[in-house]
C-alpha cells in the first residue's frame, strides 16, 4: 500500500524547538501551519493511512524559481546559470516537517519505524510552475 500525495505551495523547513518563558517548549506559529497544509493536503488527495510497521518515504521539493533568475523573455540569466539547484532550507528538516505532520494526525506510525528516506530539492520543471511538494509513503523494509 502506498500514501501518495501533492502538497501545493511553498515547502517549509522544520524549525528548531522554541522555549517559552517557563522553559517549556512550543512549535513556531509557521511549523503549525505548514503542518496544518500537509494534513490539508493529504485529507484532499488521499485518506490511506499506513498504521503499522516499516515504511519508507519518498518526498521532491520543487521550489518555483525567483525571477531574479528569469530574463525578461523568460530564459535563465546569469544568475539562474549559477543557482542549478534551490539552497533555501535543509533537506532533512524538509522531511522533518512533513512527516512530523503525518505522525501527529496518525496517518503513519511512529518515525522510528521509518526504513528509508529519500528527498530531493528542485526547481519546477516550468519556470510558470508554483512550488509543490510531491509525497510517498509506502510499506516496506526497503527499495532496494
């Protein structure tokens, strides 16, 4: 069985524990909402949930390019030539986030059963392309 799912919108990186003043910790406001969009997300495309055992997730980050990158005739411009891949926000806090989602609202179980993992960052294929996040899921020990 596989989960499979279109997270549509800019990808957020998981961030760091916040403390409070009483020293307990909390999730930044941003972490909740981008959480908020993966569960949304997932709830549109799909209601398969994979409650027991190993899993494995395979997740592409496509971020749209800036037009900084673009020339006015819609080409790459010296700039884009240079950036062939998007550096904004670290891979596995990427993951981090949406399978931390995914835990919290049951759709998989525990991250510790996760096996394999396997994440990419790019840029949309189209330069008219808005930013997704392309998300599997499925059950297994592994891909190989």
């Amino acid at each position: 069985m596989t989960v499979q799912f279109i997270i549509r919108g800019k990808a957020h990186p998981q961030g760091r524990p916040r403390f409070g003043r009483d020293g307990r910790t909390y999730t930044a406001p941003a972490d909740r909402e981008w959480h908020e969009t993966v569960v949304s997300e997932w709830r549109r495309c799909s209601s398969k949930r994979i409650l027991d055992g190993p899993f494995l997730v395979f997740m592409d980050v496509y971020e749209q390019r800036p037009k900084s990158h673009l020339t006015v005739a819609g080409e790459l411009n010296h700039v884009g030539r240079k950036m062939p891949v998007p550096t904004r926000g670290d891979l596995d806090n990427y993951a981090k986030g949406v399978i931390d989602a995914l835990v919290r609202q049951e759709v998989i179980p525990d991250d510790r059963y996760m096996v394999e993992l396997h994440v990419t960052k790019q840029w949309t294929p189209t330069t008219d392309k808005e930013s997704f996040t392309d998300v599997s899921i499925a059950r297994g020990s592994t891909s190989r």
